[in-house]
C-alpha cells in the first residue's frame, strides 16, 4: 500500500515538474523584459499537494533553463510568498502580494540600473499579475490531485468543471507561451536581418570606394613609365578631393618623389621604411590600406594611407602612396542616415574610430567598446530554430542590438547599434497582453465547464432524489421530465422501474415469509422458555455441587495447614535436640510423610483456585542462577539417596536476570523434577536451559520408564496418572502435572511431552522473555539485596502489637516472625496499658482506633507514665494534620494501612538496632509471648484472608443496626482491616462512608455498595 502510494507521487512528481520545465524551455531570456513564469505552477502546486520536500527539488529543476539570476531570485521569491500565504491564510496574500510588488521593484532597480522607472514598475506589476495567475492555476489544478475523501466532499458539478478547465488550460498556456516565443523570436530575428543589411550596405559602399581608390592607385603605377613621377603625383592628388598627398619610394624606403598642394617643402629623400604602407607592400607584394595615423613633417592630419607596390625587373623597386584625410573621406559619407534609435561607427585596426553617427567618440580617438556598453555577449539570447540568418547578438548590458562588419581588404570595422528599449516595451506589453488573455481564458473555459456540466449534474440530481424518494409500499414519485440527458440517464430511469417493481414483489414475500416465521418463533419460544428453566435448574444444581466441592477443598486444606505446620515446627525442634539414630529415623519419617501430605494439601489448593480463576501471577526481574541453585539443592540430596545422577546442563549465553514469576516458575519446575526423581530408578535425571529466540528453553530429561502415547494424552488432565499401579506404587495426587500446565500458560509460556515407553520422558517448556532495562536490573538487584539484608536479620527485643481486629495482629506477627522479635498482644488500650505495666516493651505497634480506649488516649497515658516504649503508630487516616497530631502527642512514627513487610521493617529497624545494645528482657508468666515463627507468610495471608471473608457475615449485620457513634469507628475498621488485607474495593467503599459521616455527622451514609462488596467476596469464597 505504501509502495503504490509512493509511486502514485512519484509520477505526479515527474508529470507536474515536467510541464514545468516545457513552460520555462519556451522564454526568451532578454535583460529588460521579464518572462512569464508559468513554469513556477508546478513546485506551487507540488507544496499544497505533496509538501515542502517534492516542492524544493522540482524548483531547482523548473529553474534549469534560466541563467538569468534576477529571474531566478524573482521565481524564488514567488514560491516564498505562496508558501507564506498559505501558512498565514486567504486574507494575507494581498499583503504577500504587495509586498512582492515592491520586492520585484527594488530588486530591478538595484541589478538593472539603465531600465527606466517607468519600465521597472511595469515589470514588477507583471510579475506581480504572474504570481497571483500562478497561485490561482495550482489551486484549480489541485481538482486532478485530490484524494477520495475531498472529492467526497464535493460536488460532481464542482469535480468535473475544474477538471474541463485544469485539462483545458494546460495545453492552452503552453500554447500561449509558444506563441510569445515565437512572435519574441520572429520581431527580433526581423530586426537582426534588417540591421544587418543596413550594415552590409554602408560597408560594401565604403568598400567599393576605397576598392576604386586602389585601382585608380594600381592605374597610376602602371603609367609610371609614361610620365614624370612629380606630373604623376600630382593628378593623383588633384583628381581626388580626399587626397592631400602622395610619394614614391625606392626598394629601402627613400623618398624619391613627393607631391601635396600648397606645400613647398620637399621630403625627397626622407626615409619611411618604418611606415606601415611601405611595409606591408615589400613583404606581401600587395596594396595595403593602413590604420589611422598622424602626419608628422608635413602637418598633423588624421590622414590613413593607400599604398601599391612599383616592381621592376629585379623585383620590388618601391611603393607609391596617397594619404587619404580622415574629414575629407568622412564628409563623403554624409549622405548615409541611420534610422531611428540606430547609430553607426567605423574603427580601424586598433580600435580608433574613424568615423560615426553618435557624438560619444571624437574622430581619431580609441573607442571603448566595453565602456560605450557596445561590449557584445552571446549569452544574452540563444540560438532558436524560429530564428532566420544570424543570432542576433546584444551588448553586455543588452541596451542595444549589435552588428559588426569587417572592411575588405582592411582591418577596419563597421558597427551598427540599435536601442533597444523601444522594443523592449513593445515585448513588455506584449507580455501582458498574454497574461490578460490567459487569465480572462482560463476564467472563461472554468465558466463554460461549469455550465456545460450543469445540465447534467441536475440530471443526475434528480435521479438520486427519485431514489431517495423510493416506496415500496406503492407506485413511488412519477418519473422527472429530464431537460438534458444521454442513453445512460433514460436507461438509468428505466432500471429505476424494474427495480422499484422487484422490491415490491420481494416486500410482499418477505412479508409471508415474515408471518410464518413469527408464528414458529413464538412456537420456539415456549420451547425454549421451558428448556432453560429446565437447564438453569441442572446449572443451579451443577454450580452448587462445585461450590460445596471448592470449598470443602479449601477449607479442608485450610484445616490441615495448620495442624501439619505445627507438625513439622515440632519435628523439626525435636530433630535438633535428640541423640541417636532411630529417634532421628523416626523424626526424619514423620517430617518426609508431612511434607509429602503437606504438598498434596498445597496442589488441592493451587487446583481449587486454578479452577476458579483466581490463582495470581505476581512477576518480577530476578537472577537465573539463583533459581537454578535452589533447585539444585532441593533435587541433588534425593537423586543421591536413589543412586542417580542428578545433571544440570546450562547452556551458553544464558541471560543474568529475567521477568516472570519466580514462585510458580520455581513450582513449575519442582514439580516436573520431583516427578523424575521419583519415577526414575536408575540412571540420570537432567535439567537442560538454553536461550533461542527470545525464548528460555527448559528440558527436564530423565532415564526412566517413558510413558505410552496413550497414557500422554491424559496425563495433563486433573487427578490423572500414566498408570493406575503408580499411585499404589509411588502415590500422588496427579494434580502435578495438571497445575504445571495451567501455570506454565498463565506465565504465557507453553508446556509439551515427549516420551518413549521404555526410553524416558523429556518435559520442555517454553518460557518468552523481555528484553529489560539497565533500570529494571538495577532496581531487581537493590530489592535482592534489601531481601537478603531482612532475611538475614536478627534482632534483638519485645514488641507490643494493639489493635483490635486478631487477622491484623497475626498479619503483623508474620511480617515480623523472622527477626527474632518477642511479641506481646493486646486488642485494646486498657490492655496495652496493663501489659505495659507487667512488663515493659521495647516497641510499641500502636493502631489509634480501638474499643474501650483508642491510641490517642494510650499516647496521653504514656505521656505520664515512667514507661516510654517507641511508639509506632498505625492508622488507617492519610490526611497530614491527623498524622501530625499523632506525633505531636508521642509517637515517633506514623505508618498508614495497608502496610507492607517492607515499610513494615523500614519503620521498625532503626530502633532495634538501637535496642540491641541492650540486654535481653525476659518475659513474665502470664503474657502471650512469640519468639519465633516457622509459618510461611503467605500461607498465613491466603488464610488471614480467608478467616476475614468468614467474619464478613457478622461484620455485615453489625453494619446494619449499628448506631451512628459506632457505625464511625466500624466504618473505620473496616478501612484499615480490608485495605492491609488486599480488599482494596471494600476498603474504598467503607472509605467513603465514613468520609460522608464525618461531613454530616447527623446523618446516614450509604451502605449499600459495602455490604454488595461483602456478598461479592463471601461468593468468591463460596461461602454464600
């Protein structure tokens, strides 16, 4: 999809960016008439189509044809302002457009100082007129470019009229602009042939003069012999007004005859090798026409010479020259005019002008081509093939039209040049024109489009409001009577006909079929009704079995955790204090066979909440290896009482740390090696981890017995074995295996078997793996280490736990069970008081809310007392002034419900540590003491909970007759209780309440979602 859409641009690109450059290939670049500029139609229209990104290159490429770099900074600032104005909306463009106009007016003035004021303004109001044209023909081509939910949006009428015109108008102004190219090149190949032959004339004119001066010359030479050399100079000189005198030479150069009127002295035998005129002739054996150059002897007249060679037998023997005055042969040119806005000037080989008819040169003077802006430069216009005879040829600054001809037989130079300006303003208005007429076309074929397309449109208006007007419940609208339609719209109507007919007939079916279908819904309804009642009794019956089922499960097993807890923390002591081998036979027995009954017990339970759904998954980041450690322990002293080998394969690149559930995973785990040890008689158990793919791959490989194909696929199901001989056998449950998969599936991972009867069992499982964080690893090690630093803990002390709910007292006590703490118990304040009169604690974990006396007035009774416990307080009120009240009547600590083992030790830490300075308290008779626990805290939670679901039924009655003054502090209780026993809902609930009691203490608050909250919970547990 984005490939194609790709594509789809890249050939717009292309198209747009090409016509384009057609535009521009078609302008005749001259220094004072700016083009036309429609070529920049293409990036504008490639920016509100496509984006800044395609605009930019297709404007570098548009540009290509122009060298002129006034036109390129022109075209620049049109693409800025159209992407200014369309950034800053529709009401700025006329000020982006003004702004333009004086920008396009600086600019002229500043690169083309010879363009009149008046010509500058013209230019910058074209240009202006070009931009605005630009903007308007890239917004009416967007019509071919838009997407399908903009033409959605518009009308059909709106759709095709500026299609007509965008297809209309593109070959239109390319055919514009080839038209103004070729009248721009057809005038100015019209003037460049008519200055040329003006030139050629006055040239060839000038040279059959100096051609007949030369003959007569070469005429003279040959009568050389016929008459005297001083007769022969003068009717030379005579003959000719332009000669003002004349000599011959000998072969070195001697004047040996000299003749010019009214001068008596005489040059003969002077010497004039060094002249040009006797030069050229002694090397070239050729007449020779010189440069300008200025008498020296004989007066100082701009004079040019015409020289012959004189041979005789021996070769060359001499010249014979006449010297020609510049203003006498100029004054024979007078009678040639130049037309208007021309001038002509005549140069000799070093560039002295000779003569002309501008005044900016004297005669005799060097002309600076260069400064007279006579310069010639090609590059101002190019070759065309619309061009005829030569490429007219512009001076530097292209004020003028140039033409150069070379003299015959000389190294003289004619230039003609013409002003240019005139015709500049002819191609300036010519320009113009053009625009108007485009523009008023492109508006005029828009108009016409739409007024085409109208009659259609309406047409198909009609139609579609005859459709939207359809009945089927009778003959419909009558048929419109159309104005302008085709062979499809009168086919169109009738379809409409035919389908109104077909409609009908199949209402009318529909209908019967309608009536018969509802008289046997209705039939199947009584059918079903009493079918579902019929199915709700089964269900009713079905949900109560599981329900009595689940929970003689779960209170069984509730039951038999803490006899069995008892057993084995009462074995276990005893192992450390007896001697002798059968005693210690007979405890080891009894703690295998409570362990083994206990985690049958355990499997019952995880089975009871897997089936219910509410087994939960709490993953964190930890270490790999450390898992693998402990598993290595718990299977490697079982696998050597068997005589197995017991394998750990470990895998290169293993990953450090990884997040999943440790717990189950652990479980997961022991339970498929437990499985192998025990089926296993001889040879190898081995756990292989390896890492692919994202994935953590575990084997569980044994030698032992296999299993069937049979026997694999049932033994994931519940309570289901390989063979029935092995529960007789080896025991168990066969909910192992069962729990492993489901927990392998909540971890999102996937547990499989394969096995051969006779060749052992491989058990794999899939585990996924994230890739974490170098703040997630960070975070896992601190917690690891923070773990290992509270489990490693012992101290030294006594603790007072008040509060009046019993779960939240043993919920404290297993908090606290490793640290070697002494407790004491006390469910309201009068007792904490009386306890601490006994026997002084070091630590006092406070709850301000109980019966009888609360913990602000035990805090004001030991703020008299010689017994000052560290007292911290526990409460379940969050607000700051609460907390700071509590502590400013003695407590040193305030902790808010729910709490956490960890804030739970953070809290009590620093006072032990200062406590264990001291010496050991003993504890009295009488007192209800703990010292140490060997209960699991998670077991004790699972069932703290469950012992508060079963007081919910009391607590909910209390509710409902209790008074206001007691219904504040049960509310509260119930806050605090709930909330550190993860019943974060009722917590909130119960939260609530005693916020609206504390507003309006004389009123009732709203016990309804508690006591819901309540019956939730107690069905959860099935006990409702």
């Amino acid at each position: 999809m984005a490939r194609a859409r790709m594509a789809r641009r890249g050939f717009f690109f292309f198209y747009v960016t090409a016509l384009g450059l057609v535009a521009h290939s078609l302008i005749i670049q001259l220094p004072m008439v700016l083009p036309l500029l429609l070529g920049m139609v293409a990036p504008m229209l490639l920016y509100m189509r496509l984006g800044l990104l395609w605009s930019l290159p297709a404007l570098v490429i548009v540009m290509l044809p122009i060298w002129d770099g006034h036109i390129w900074i022109i075209a620049i600032a049109q693409f800025i302002c159209t992407v200014v104005g369309l950034w800053l909306g529709v009401w700025s463009r006329s000020i982006v457009s003004i702004a333009f106009l004086l920008g396009t007016m600086a600019l002229l003035s500043t690169v083309n100082l010879d363009m009149p004021w008046a010509m500058q303004w013209f230019c910058a109001f074209i240009q202006t007129s070009v931009l605005v044209f630009n903007q308007y023909a890239a917004n009416m081509m967007l019509a071919i470019t838009q997407t399908i939910e903009q033409r959605r949006e518009q009308t059909l009428q709106s759709q095709l009229s500026g299609r007509i015109a965008v297809y209309s108008a593109i070959p239109a102004g390319l055919l514009v602009l080839l038209t103004l190219y070729g009248a721009t090149v057809l005038d100015m190949s019209r003037l460049n042939l008519r200055a040329h032959q003006q030139a050629t004339d006055v040239a060839h004119a000038l040279q059959a003069r100096l051609e007949s001066y030369q003959a007569e010359l070469e005429l003279a030479a040959n009568q050389r012999p016929l008459l005297q050399d001083t007769d022969l100079l003068r009717n030379l000189v005579k003959h000719h007004r332009e000669f003002i005198s004349a000599l011959i030479t000998d072969k070195h150069g001697n004047v040996t005859a000299f003749y010019k009127e009214f001068i008596d002295h005489d040059i003969a035998g002077d010497n004039v090798s060094f002249r040009p005129y006797f030069q050229v002739p002694k090397q070239t054996g050729l007449p020779v026409i010189t440069d300008m150059f200025r008498g020296q002897q004989l007066g100082k007249d701009l004079i040019v010479a015409i020289a012959v060679p004189l041979l005789d037998e021996q070769g060359f023997a001499g010249v014979l020259e006449v010297s020609i005055a510049i203003e006498r042969l100029t004054a024979s040119f007078g009678e040639i005019n130049a037309g208007p806005w021309q001038n002509f000037i005549l140069l000799d080989g070093q560039g002295y002008k000779l003569w002309g008819t501008d005044a900016s040169t004297a005669l005799g003077q060097p002309a600076n081509l260069q400064q007279l802006q006579l310069q010639p430069d090609k590059r101002l216009f190019s070759q065309s093939w619309l061009l005829s005879g030569a490429v007219p040829v512009l001076s530097n600054r292209g004020e003028h039209l140039l033409q150069q001809v070379q003299i015959a037989g000389t190294d003289w130079q004619l230039i003609l040049y013409t002003e240019m300006e005139p015709t500049y303003w002819q191609y300036n208005t010519m320009t113009a024109i053009t625009l108007i007429l485009l523009g008023l076309s492109t508006l005029i074929v828009r108009h016409s489009a739409g007024q085409f397309v109208v009659g259609y449109t309406n047409t198909l208006s009609a139609l579609v409001k005859l459709l939207r007007n359809l009945d089927v419940a009778d003959a419909g609208p009558a048929l419109p009577k159309l104005t302008t339609t085709s062979r499809e719209f009168e086919q169109l109507q009738q379809s409409y006909l035919h389908l109104q007919r077909r409609i009908q007939q199949a209402v009318r079916e529909l209908q019967q079929v309608l009536k018969e279908k509802t008289e046997l819904s209705d039939e199947l309804e009584l059918r079903v009704q009493q079918r579902t009642r019929e199915l709700a009794t089964e269900r009713d019956k079905a949900n109560e079995l599981a329900a009595v089922k689940t929970r003689f499960l779960a209170n069984m097993s509730h039951e038999l955790r803490t006899p069995l807890t008892v057993i084995q923390g009462y074995a276990e002591q005893l192992a450390a204090t007896q001697q002798g081998d059968e005693p210690s036979r007979q405890l080891r027995a009894l703690r295998d066979h409570s362990d083994f009954l206990l985690q049958i017990v355990n499997d019952i339970l995880d089975s009871a909440k897997i089936e219910e759904g509410k087994l939960a998954i709490n993953p964190e980041v930890f270490q790999l290896q450390q898992l693998l450690n402990e598993l290595q322990q718990a299977c490697q002293p079982l696998a050597e009482r068997k005589g197995l080998r017991f394998e750990l394969d470990l895998k290169k690149n293993l990953p450090e740390w990884i997040y999943s559930d440790s717990l189950r995973l652990r479980q997961i785990l022991l339970n498929l090696l437990s499985n192998a040890l025990k089926f296993t008689q001889q040879g190898f158990v081995r756990l292989t981890i390896r890492h692919e793919k994202q994935q953590l791959i575990i084997e569980v490989t044994d030698s032992g017995p296999g299993i069937s194909a049979e026997q694999q696929v049932r033994i994931f199901q519940a309570f289901e074995q390989a063979d029935v001989s092995t529960t007789r056998q080896f025991g168990g449950t066969g909910l192992g295996l069962f729990i492993s998969r489901r927990l392998a599936e909540l971890l999102g991972a996937s547990l499989s078997l394969h096995s051969t009867l006779g060749f052992g069992s491989c058990f794999t499982l899939h585990l996924p793996l994230i890739e974490l964080t170098a703040d997630a690893i960070e975070h896992a090690k601190e917690r690891v280490d923070q773990q290992q630093t509270e489990l490693h803990e012992q101290w030294q002390g006594t603790l007072l736990l008040a509060d009046d709910v019993d779960e939240l007292r043993r919920l404290f006590k297993s908090m606290l069970a490793e640290t070697g703490l002494t407790f004491f118990e006390a469910s309201d304040g009068n007792q904490v008081l009386q306890t601490l009169q006994q026997q002084p604690v070091d630590l006092l974990l406070l709850d301000m809310h109980m019966p009888l006396l609360d913990g602000m007035g035990v805090l004001k009774q030991l703020a008299h007392s010689p017994v000052k416990p560290v007292v911290i307080a526990v409460t379940a009120d969050v607000q700051t002034d609460v907390h700071q009240q509590i502590l400013a009547a003695g407590a040193q600590q305030v902790l808010t419900k729910p709490l956490t083992r960890h804030a739970l030790l953070q809290a009590v830490r620093p006072y032990v540590r200062q406590i264990n300075e001291s010496s050991a308290v003993a504890t009295p008779n009488g007192l209800q003491t703990v010292t140490q626990s060997t209960v699991d805290p998670t077991n004790v939670f699972d069932e703290l909970q469950l012992s508060y679901i079963e007081s919910l039924p009391q607590q909910r009655v209390s509710l409902q007759q209790a008074s206001t003054s007691e219904l504040k502090a049960l509310l509260h209780k119930i806050k605090g209780t709930a909330a550190c026993l993860d019943f974060a809902t009722l917590s909130q609930f119960a939260q609530a309440a005693e916020t609206q009691l504390k507003q309006d203490p004389n009123s009732r608050p709203e016990l309804a979602a508690i006591i819901d909250e309540m019956t939730k919970l107690l069905r959860q547990a099935n006990i409702e």
